[in-house]
C-alpha cells in the first residue's frame, strides 16, 4: 500500500464521485488506482490495465476513469 491510501483512507468519509458516506461494512472505501481518489463500491466497480503505469493487470478504476480511458483508447 502507497502512503496516498493510507492518508486518503484518514481523510475521506464519502466517495469521491456519489457523497454517499463511508461504513466499515456496508459501503466500503475503494480506491481508484488511475487517479487514487476514495470511492464506494458502485462508484468503482469497473477494472482495467494501466499500461501507462506498467500494469498489466486489470486493475479497480472509478467509472470516471474508465470512461476516459475507453475514449483515449
């Protein structure tokens, strides 16, 4: 784990894309490895590989990532 998710875990109690507040069992924190923002799960449901980054496997995005991703692509 990156210092990034451990300070965005501190700091963000609502997903970055929806506000719906953070539980620790009912809505879980994700975080976007493309742009490390905090988001619930129906926020961030989506996986893609970040070859920019190096990584080949898929990894968790945020539907605003995704999207952007599939229009450059």
């Amino acid at each position: 784990r990156g210092s990034w998710l451990d300070e965005a875990d501190e700091l963000a109690a609502s997903c970055f894309a929806c506000s719906s507040a953070f539980h620790p069992v009912k809505n879980r924190r994700h975080h976007c490895r493309r742009c490390g923002d905090t988001y619930c799960i129906g926020c961030s449901s989506r996986y893609q590989p970040l070859l920019l980054s190096g990584l080949e496997t898929p990894q968790r995005v945020c539907d605003a990532c995704y999207d952007a991703a599939a229009r450059d692509n």
